[in-house]
C-alpha cells in the first residue's frame, strides 16, 4: 500500500478560510458523537468557521439518511449550546449523509465520491474514528481498501496503545496506510483554552518566564479528581484502569504544556518538538512513590470480578532530568468518584530564605505563594501571596490575585475543546495533538509501574484518595482541596 504524504500541508492560522472538506464520522450515533462531536459541528457551522462540507455518517446500526439526521438533530437539540433554530437546522441537515459500515469499503467509497461532487475544487477528507480501540485498524484499512487516504487526516481517539509494545505496533501499523502528518491523536484536554492559556501566560509575558526554573519553582501539582463514577464504561475501564486512561493521555500532557521551552516559533513542529523534548526528559516512573487505589464498591459492580486489582485512582510522583527542572518534583492526581471534581494546575514557589518577620506574624502559615490555573470550562487563574493586615503590627494574611474567563466578555467566543480540535484537524495544525515518538516515550517511562505495579489501597466514595498519598507529597500538602473558595 502506498504511502500517502503532503509536503505542502502547512497549517494556516486559526481563522484562515478552510478548503471545502467531506468529514467521514466513524461511529456517527455513538455516546461521543452524540454528546460532543455532532453538536460540536453544529457550532462551528454557526460560528462561519466550518467550511463548505459534506458529514458522512457511518456505523454499525442499520439506518439510512433520513433516520441519521433525526439521530443527529435529537443530539444537537440534546447537547448543544443554545436554542437550535429551525433555519439553523435546515441548513445543517443538508450536509449530513449516512452510510452503513456493514456495507464495506465500496459503498463507502461512492458515498464519499458523491459528497465529492457536491462540492467545489478538490476537497479535503477528515476521518473522525470515533470507535473503540479495538476496532480502529480495521476502520484504518478500510479507508486504505477504499482509497480515500489521498488528501486526507484521520482524527484517532485515545487509548494509543496499552504498552510500549502496543504503541509501537499501533503507530507501525497506521503508517502502512497513513504518514505521521496525516494522523491527528486527540487529547480534549489540550483543547480547552485554559491549557492553551499557558502558554500565552508563559512566554507572552516578560514577569514570569524568567521565574519559570528550578530556582524559583518549589513543586508542581496537577490534579484532576472527579466525581464521576465508571458508569457505562465498566468492560474497557477494567481493561486499562485510571493511569493509562488519564495520565499518559491527558496528564502527561498537559505537564508538557507547562514545563516545555521556548519553541522557537508559535508553529505546530516547534511546539511538537518541546513537549517531545520534555518526554525525552522525564525519568522512568518509580512504583515506590505511585499510589493506586480503588474506591470501595468498585468489586460490587457488575461484571467486576471480586479479586480485581484495577486501579480507579492514582497519584504519582515524577520529575524531568533537565537544567530547568532538575530537582523540582511533579504531583499528579486523578481518580473517579472523588470529593469533588477540579482540573488544577498548582506551581508553588519557593518560600524566602530567611525571613525577618516575627514569630506570630502569619508569614509561611499558609504555605508558600501559588500560581493556579483552573483548566476547567469556566477557566480561572489565581495568584497567591502574603500581604499585610491592614491596623496596627505586623500581622500577615494570604491574599490573592484572580482571574476568571467571563470577565473578559468574550466567553461566548470560547469553542469547547473538540470543536478547536476538529478545526485545527481540518487546518492541518498539530499544535494541541501528540506524536508518535512522544506516546510511544511515555509508555517506555511508565514501563516500570506497568511491570511492578503497587497494589490497590482501598478509599471512600466522596474522598481524596487513600490515606497514602500524605506521605507521597511530604513534606508538602495537596492544594486541593482549596482552603479558599474561587472569588465569584
């Protein structure tokens, strides 16, 4: 099979006008389609930034174009933002066409053809596959049997593999059909515009990059608790557990945001190449400072066995063996039906060397100064500091510098982050998407926990964790839960 390149595939700007495209959707009536890339779709149509195109739905159920576009419209009115329009409905629901997979490679193929024809010039193909990982080959050479790799992207959903062994023969085998530049490696995380505002903050910003080290950054914490429990996903979260499901696809990641360099250029390659360079950095993980646990009742549900070691938490300890970082320890927590669900970047500063302060004036009772990004939708970030009571003496309290999305008055401009995703897929920009070479650097430096795994300590539903993860962050403490509330 021959292998398909695009040397001139430079990705424009975020609002350079698109080239008409047809969008095969993989898995077209499935839980995520439904919740979040229909709907998404529907955004980008209303907000001028989807092009002229054709969305090709496909799946395993036995329907025909008509009763996909009531499937579709149902999800849009489900989950979407805003009241759906007639007129803005009408106009969306030309686009959409079904075809069964059962049908195979050739009906695929003339489905795809016609959509072609539609449509000015020589359009693109994005290929969202939308499947379980099982299945995703399968969908890979079928696009190969039917020839629609040439001008194309494919759009892959995470697990990249399980292993290093399984990356590796994951990516070996996208290649036989796809180049590296085709292939777009979803992380939702990276899409939400608080992650992406680290980097504004970083190297927009002439206070802070050079406090951005070693020398100045006592620790790190990334912590992403939540409050949800396994729900429909028993079978594939008994097979992968909390570490592969969130820290090499989401947590990893979102570290390599925050601890990369200065690329040398805001372009998809020199942002690629510093999280790569971070990868290249971190140590092997170390089973001695991870913490797995599994929340009581996790054996009760069904078709869970009552011997199952599977992890529904972990929090770990790593670090990044390079100049900037060398030394600076990186927390990262996440597990299912926690006290309360967050996504927090916290970087805790060094306390002053000596303090002239007097015994009782509050300076260091808090802990030491934070910067705080909240990556959630609602994104926020805060800054922490000691500042004088006012009155007489010398008395000391935390304040804080705040930040919240909706003060700018532009959080109705914010597209969530499988619409960004899919727009930059369709722009050709890797930017916000993972490489081959840094999933497969990741499995290599978890290969030690995957091997020697600890074993599962028991926590309650509604809490932080099991008891361990104290002596894991000693003799620092979790930021979360807050001591004070976000400002409203």
């Amino acid at each position: 099979m021959t292998l398909q390149t695009e040397p001139n595939d430079i990705a424009p700007s975020l609002m350079s006008p698109l080239d008409p495209h047809v969008i095969v959707l993989f898995g077209a009536t499935g839980d995520l389609a439904r919740r979040k890339l229909l709907p998404g779709l529907l955004h980008l149509a209303r907000a001028g930034l989807l092009p002229e195109c054709r969305i090709i739905g496909t799946s395993l159920d036995d329907l025909d174009t008509d009763a996909f576009q009531k499937v579709a419209r149902g999800a849009c009115e489900e989950f979407a933002v805003g009241e759906v329009t007639t007129t803005e409905w009408a106009e969306f629901e030309t686009r959409l066409v079904f075809v069964r997979q059962s049908d195979g490679a050739d009906a695929l193929r003339a489905v795809v053809a016609d959509a072609e024809r539609s449509l000015p010039g020589e359009p693109r193909r994005l290929h969202y596959l939308s499947v379980p990982p099982n299945a995703a080959l399968a969908v890979v050479r079928t696009l190969g049997e039917a020839g629609l790799v040439e001008r194309a992207r494919i759009i892959m959903e995470k697990p990249f593999g399980t292993d290093l062994a399984s990356a590796r023969k994951l990516n070996a085998a996208l290649h036989e059909t796809f180049a590296e530049e085709q292939i777009f490696r979803i992380d939702h995380f990276l899409g939400k515009e608080a992650a992406q505002n680290i980097l504004a903050f970083r190297f927009a910003n002439g206070l802070f990059e050079p406090i951005w080290n070693r020398d100045h950054i006592d620790h790190v914490q990334i912590d992403v608790p939540e409050t949800l429990s396994i729900d429909t996903r028993l079978e594939f979260y008994e097979q992968t557990g909390a570490f592969k499901d969130m820290v090499v696809t989401h947590l990893f990641q979102v570290l390599a945001f925050m601890a990369m360099e200065p690329p040398t250029a805001l372009e998809p390659l020199a942002i690629s190449e510093e999280k790569n360079k971070v990868f290249r950095s971190m140590m092997a993980l170390d089973p001695a400072k991870v913490v797995r646990g599994q929340y009581t009742g996790y054996r009760d549900e069904p078709a869970i066995s009552d011997d199952s070691e599977t992890e529904t938490f972990i929090a770990l300890k790593c670090a990044i063996d390079n100049w900037r970082w060398a030394g600076v320890p990186f927390f990262l927590r996440t597990g299912k039906r926690m006290a309360e669900g967050a996504r927090i970047i916290s970087i805790a500063f060094r306390e002053p060397p000596k303090s002239m302060f007097p015994i009782g004036s509050g300076v260091g009772a808090q802990g030491p100064d934070h910067l705080t990004f909240d990556l959630a939708d609602a994104s926020k970030l805060s800054l922490s500091f000691y500042g004088k009571r006012p009155g007489p003496g010398m008395k000391l309290d935390k304040l804080s510098l705040q930040f919240a999305l909706h003060e700018t008055g532009r959080q109705s401009d914010v597209l969530e982050a499988y619409e960004r995703l899919i727009h930059d897929a369709m722009s050709g920009d890797h930017t916000l998407f993972t490489t081959a070479e840094g999933i497969e650097r990741l499995w290599e430096i978890s290969t030690p926990l995957l091997t020697n795994p600890p074993p599962v300590r028991a926590y309650q539903s509604g809490s932080w964790g099991p008891n361990a993860i104290h002596q894991l962050v000693a003799p620092h403490a979790w930021r979360l839960p807050f001591e004070r509330a976000w400002r409203e």
